[in-house]
C-alpha cells in the first residue's frame, strides 16, 4: 500500500511540474514573440518586450540535470516567456 500511495503522489507530483513547464509564444500588438533563452538570447529577445523567468523550466532542468539535453533546452532556448510591451519609462535593456 505504501509504494501505490508513492506512486500516487510522484505523479501528481509530475503532472503539476508539467503544467507548470514550457513558456508559450505571446501575441503582442499583432506581432508574435517567442521565448528565449541563454543560447539564442541575441536571436529572439526583442528590447521593447518585457520578460518574465519561467520557473517551471528551471525546476524540470534541475529534476532532469542528468539527461543533460533537458537542461539545455530549458536554459538555453525556453527560459524567458514575453510578457507585454514595456512601457515608456521602463529602462531599455531591462529583463
């Protein structure tokens, strides 16, 4: 009994992780902005657009740091999701 309550719970455990992982593209003012990350930061961050830090991603790089392609992936091209437009008195260059 106490290893299908383990069970149980490492895989609520991992369907609440999993809904909490992967930023998604975000339609700002009819453009869309995609996530970024270490890795392709040059290519995708647009300055005008503010980001936030996706925490679920960091999380499963931490779980999965021995595959080491989930880490990669989550840090290095999906870490930072678009949040909306920054405003006129937000500094440039600011996460």
């Amino acid at each position: 009994m106490l290893i299908r309550k383990f069970i149980s719970v490492m895989l609520t455990v991992i369907l609440v992780f999993g809904m909490m992982a992967c930023g998604s593209t975000k339609v700002i003012e009819g453009v869309e902005y995609d996530t970024y990350g270490l890795i392709n930061k040059n290519d995708n961050r647009n300055p005008d657009v503010k980001y936030k830090i996706i925490i679920g991603n960091i999380v499963w790089s931490i779980i999965l740091v021995e595959t080491i392609a989930a880490p990669i992936y989550f840090l290095g091209f999906s870490i930072y999701e678009p949040v909306r437009k920054k405003t006129t008195n937000e500094k440039k260059g600011q996460i």
